[in-house]
C-alpha cells in the first residue's frame, strides 16, 4: 500500500529536519499545520483529496502573493513565494497539458449539455474533483467562458 500524502510530508519533515534544510522545512510544516488546522476545526481526519485541496489552496495563496509581491517590485518576497510554490508542487499530482484540460472541459460541455454561460456551474462542478491540484481553476474557468461566450 502507498503512503498517504500526509505520511509523506510527515516524512519530508522529518528527512528536512535531519539535512537541516531550514528553509524546505519551514514550507512543509506550514503545511501540515494546515491540514492540522483543517482537521481540528471540522473534527476530522483528512483524506488525500483533502490534502490536496489544501495544497491546491496554499499554492493559489502562494502564486497571489507572488504576483502582488512582483507588482510591488518586492523582488526578495517574490522569490520567497516562488520558493515556497515549488516546494509544494513537489506533493502536487502531474499537471495536466493545455489539451488534456480542453480535452476534459469538452468531455464535461458534452456530459452536462452545456450551451450558455448559465450552464457554467454545472461543467465547473464535474472538472472540479477529477483537476483538483492538477490546473489552476481560474484559468479552467476562463477557458471554459470563451467556449461559452
């Protein structure tokens, strides 16, 4: 049986932890604080979807922050974002190409009928779960406006 997503970042910290590495430490235990965080608060245990949700909203806070950092010409906090983004995305699942994501919305306009942008929900509601950590749903939304629209 394959560990879990939290056994391996509980791992990761641990292997952080006897390299020294400070830096890779701090971004994982942030991590599995939030999936702490999570836990507590809902009086549950998280499963990998759950984990991976969380990773997918700590990378969308990270790639904002990057971006605000970068127009308030903070090259140095900018950097630290860029770091910290990439930590994460090694416990992300595979991204998926700019074709298999038309491939899925395509799959999902017919599976749903959508024909309007009042059918945007109902498409958003079955890409969700199956590119959860593997596309950034916002450009997932845009996509699916222009074909829309």
């Amino acid at each position: 049986m394959s560990a879990t997503m939290k056994e391996q970042l509980t791992a990761e910290m641990k292997a952080c932890m006897k390299a020294k590495d400070k830096e890779r430490l701090q971004v994982v235990r942030s991590i599995l604080a939030a999936i702490k965080q999570v836990e507590i608060d809902n009086q549950i245990t998280v499963d990998d979807a759950g984990v991976l949700a969380i990773l997918d909203k700590a990378m969308k806070q990270r790639r904002d922050s990057h971006q605000q950092f970068t127009d308030a010409d903070r090259p140095d906090l900018a950097e630290q974002e860029a770091y910290e983004m990439s930590v994460i995305q090694d416990f992300m699942p595979q991204a998926l190409t700019e074709d298999e994501i038309n491939a899925l919305i395509d799959d999902a306009m017919t599976k749903t009928g959508a024909s309007s942008m009042q059918d945007m929900g109902k498409v958003m509601g079955l890409l969700k779960p199956e590119m959860q950590g593997r596309a950034d749903m916002g450009q997932v939304s845009k996509l699916i406006k222009a074909k829309l629209g």
